[in-house]
C-alpha cells in the first residue's frame, strides 16, 4: 500500500493559470487550417477562426496564448500582417518547409482569436532581425490609447480601442534561431530593446526575456546577472525527446523501453527547474522575476508522409503521461515557474487538437488539461507519496506523481499519475487537516501508444472514476497502470 499524505492546511504558492498556457507558431498547420480557415471556408467559423476549436479551447479553459513564434518571430515583421488582406506582404516561411506565408493572419486576427477563446495574448517580439524601433512601435500600435501614428494607423485598420497587453517576449532563442548571440551579447540587447518597450496608459507590459536552453545553466546566470532588473520573467526550452535530436524515435510506435526511457526524459524538467531556480535565487531571491517554462512537450519524428518542416505528430497515452508529470512539477514549483506553454497547440508537436479538413479531434494530452484545469489560480498544498522504482536498468522511474491544490472555492484538487505501463498500485490517502463531504473523480488510461484518430476519435478520452473508499482519514483505492487520476474533494 502506498501512502499519499496531503497536507490540506500547509498552504504553499500560488498556481498562476499562466502555467496552463499554450503556443501557437506560423508553423506547418498551426495557424493555417488548425485556428484560422477564413471568413470564406465551409468550415464553420467567426470572423475567419474555427468555431469547433474556438469552443473545445474554451471548454479547456486555456489562459493565455504564446503568438506568433518560436523561430518564426525572429524573422516577423509585423507590419507585413495588417491591413487589407489583398496588399499584405507574402514571404517564405524559411524555417519551416518553406512554404509561401501570406500574413492573412495577423496582430488583428490573433487578437481576436484571444478574445474569441477568452485567453491573455503573449506577444513575442522580434529582436533577432527586427529594430528597437518596429518593437517599440508594434507595442504602440497595439496599446496606445489616443493620438499617435500607431494609434491612427491602428484605428485606420479597423481598430479604434487599444488592446490590453501584458505578456511581452523580447526576442526567441536568440542563442540559437533568434540571432546565436552568446549571453553578455543578447544580455545587452535585451537591455536596449526592452527600454523602448513602453507603457502606455494604464497598460502594464510583464517583459520576458530570453532565457537557457535546456541545461544551460551559464545563460541563466549571465543574463540573469546582467539584465534581471529589467526583466518579469526569463524563459526556459526544453523538449522531450526520446532518442536524439537525429531519429527522435516515432509518437506511435514505441516498446515498453521507450515508454520509460521518455517518461525519464519529461522527468528530467524537475532537475532544470531547481536548478535554473537556484540561480535566479542568488540575483534574485524575492523570486520577483518569473521562470517561464515557454516551450515544453513531446517532439517526435513526424508522421510518415508528411512535410519534414511542418513537426506534425500523433499524441498517445505516452504523451498524457509526460503532461501530467510536467504539470505537476510546475504546480510544485508555481513559487517560481510562473508561466509555460506547452509546444504547441494545434498539429504541431504536443498539440491537444489536431485536424483534417473539417474533422477535429481531442488528443489524449487535450484531456490531460481538461483535467488540470482545476489548479488554474488555485494555491498549491503540501503532498507527499510514496514511490519505488519501475521500468528498465537505464530507465528507471518513480512509479508515481502527484500534486494539490485548494481552489478559491475551498475544493481540494488531487491530480495523480501512475507511470507504470503494467502495474497498478493500492492507495492509501490521507487528508490532514480536511474535511471530506464529498468526492468526485475522472479517470483518464488506456494502452500505452493508445491514440485518438478521425476514423476513432473517442478511444483514448475521461470517465468516472469512481473506484475509491472513504476511510476515517482520507480515502482509498486503486490506481490502474497507465493512467491519470483527478479527485476533486468537497
Ligand atoms: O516549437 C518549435 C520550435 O522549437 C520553435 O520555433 C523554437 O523556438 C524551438 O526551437
């Protein structure tokens, strides 16, 4: 029997709903088909969005919304993506599968978008290729309340009322696709592109740096000790990948080892975190400034037949696991990580939609979210399992995951992964310092490369759960092997 203590009143930070954020690049079908079809489409749709992913995205409650890259914003130009559709300026998507970009999807457009979902817009600037002047001026444009060029100009465009902006990216990767600067470099650009990135009015910009790839543990620190006055949050990259960056192994077809072997890989984000962590603490140990997880998930070859450059991958149970556990290690810790956004939303990487002409389907990672949503602005509480180890000599992971939350309504929030492909696990829980009136639970598992698809798009989805027994202090029961778990107790 294992022991899960939840420590009801030992009330630690709190949950931002940023961490339940996504990403969406003008990439492969991301944009195009996968958000915006048109206002001209036969796929039903508002003002050119679509209307069946507008909803499942509002059903998730998606809190904000990572735009319009990536590599992509460090060769983006906004002013090629206003105006009349008919006059915008086409370019070749060079990064990805040079395909003809004809910006008929815009600052308007996703700012509609957003306000059609319900979500805050993140706005990634571009300080690879663009000026401190087209930074400073898209900002203008989106923000300024009054008379001034970029405000006429946006009026011109349709738009009379500035748009509330808070989360900013000065810049993407820019030790990489965004310039390969080299820290004390981008550390001083940053310095200079952020001073012009203003406030207008009441607006209040919430300015994101560019922060470490993976492990990259000097990046933090130099631009952490050179420009952390200046900045909200630093970001964090880290993809999982199962074999390497070559043959990054298939989403679909995998062995029990590459099952262990990936969930490693996810489980290697709580090393980063702390670590990455640790040396904010020493420029910054108010923990003021936010680490913002803003590219995660699963990246796998694409699937057989498709464009190399447009990243698009199935999503089985493997990925739900490897959600699940970066969830809860962002709620773990929420005192720091402040933002992330998983890569990305819609047919590219570790999307929780994906789609083919009119047809649209949940991914197993989709339901991961619906379930975690309950710890969006919730305040996370003391946890504890037990744990052994599973899976093979070079891949051995704890066997469980777990974190909690009180919600503002006073509901505990209990999310629960089993990591074993093959084993379930006897529960004993117990709830210190709660009462129990009430419980409800949603089970998600299924066979480890399980998978939705157009012909069977409802094979991998949540039931009730409702296999448990309240005890005198808390409640037991059995997790089966494969699965995701979320009570919610009254
Ligand atoms: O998400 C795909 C790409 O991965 C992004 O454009 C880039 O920032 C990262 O390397």
């Amino acid at each position: 029997m294992s022991k899960l203590i939840i420590n009801a009143g030992n009330k630690k930070s709190r949950i931002n709903k940023e961490i339940y954020g996504h990403f969406s690049e003008h990439l492969g079908r991301c944009i195009y088909e996968g958000l915006y079809v048109g206002e001209n489409s036969k796929i039903p749709n508002k003002n050119g969005m679509r209307t069946d992913v507008v909803n499942a995205l509002k059903e998730m409650k998606l809190p904000m919304l990572r735009w319009p890259g990536g590599c992509f914003a460090d060769e983006y130009h906004w002013r090629d993506g206003i105006g009349p559709k008919e006059t915008r300026k086409k370019m070749i998507n060079t990064h990805w599968g040079g395909v003809l970009e004809d910006n008929s999807f815009g600052t308007h457009e996703f700012l509609e978008l957003c306000d059609q979902i319900g979500c805050q817009p993140y706005i990634n600037g571009n300080l690879g290729s663009g000026t401190v002047q087209e930074m400073s001026e898209w900002i203008e444009y989106m923000t300024f309340d009054g008379v001034s060029p970029m405000a006429d100009l946006r009026a011109k465009n349709g738009r009379k009322e500035p748009w509330k902006i808070k989360f900013f990216g000065v810049g993407n990767e820019n030790w990489g696709c965004g310039g390969n600067m080299t820290p004390e470099y981008y550390a001083n650009e940053y310095r200079r592109y952020q001073t012009y990135c203003r406030n207008y009015g009441d607006n209040r910009l919430f300015k994101i740096a560019c922060g470490p790839n993976e492990g990259n543990y000097e990046w933090c620190d130099t631009v952490m000790r050179m420009a952390s006055p200046y900045m909200d949050a630093l970001s964090l990259h880290y993809y999982t990948i199962e074999k390497n960056w070559e043959d990054k192994g298939s989403a679909t077809v995998f062995d029990e080892k590459g099952w262990y072997i990936t969930l490693k890989k996810a489980l290697h984000m709580e090393e980063l975190v702390t670590r990455h962590s640790k040396i904010m603490d020493k420029y910054d140990p108010d923990k003021r400034v936010a680490l913002a997880v803003d590219e995660w998930g699963c990246w796998f070859n694409v699937e057989p037949g498709t464009n190399p450059g447009f990243l698009y991958q199935q999503n089985t149970m493997r990925d739900a696991l490897v959600a699940g556990i970066n969830l809860n290690i962002f709620n773990k810790h929420s005192d720091r990580v402040r933002i992330a956004n998983i890569a990305q939303l819609i047919n590219v990487l570790q999307s929780v939609i994906l789609t083919e002409g009119d047809k649209m389907l949940l991914t197993p990672t989709y339901h991961v979210f619906n379930m975690y949503k309950c710890h969006q602005d919730a305040t996370l509480v003391d946890s504890y399992i037990d744990t052994e180890e599973v899976g093979p000599e070079e891949a051995k992971v704890p066997n469980l995951s777990e974190s909690a939350s009180v919600d503002p309504d006073g509901r505990l929030h209990i999310t629960l992964n089993n990591l074993s492909v093959s084993q379930s696990y006897n529960i004993n829980s117990i709830l210190v310092d709660r009462k129990v009136n009430g419980v409800k639970a949603e089970i998600l598992t299924n066979k480890m490369d399980a998978y939705n698809t157009f012909e069977n798009p409802d094979k991998v989805h949540t039931e009730e759960f409702t296999e448990f027994k309240l005890t005198e202090g808390g409640l037991d029961f059995v997790i089966p092997p494969c699965s995701i778990i979320h009570f919610e107790i009254d």
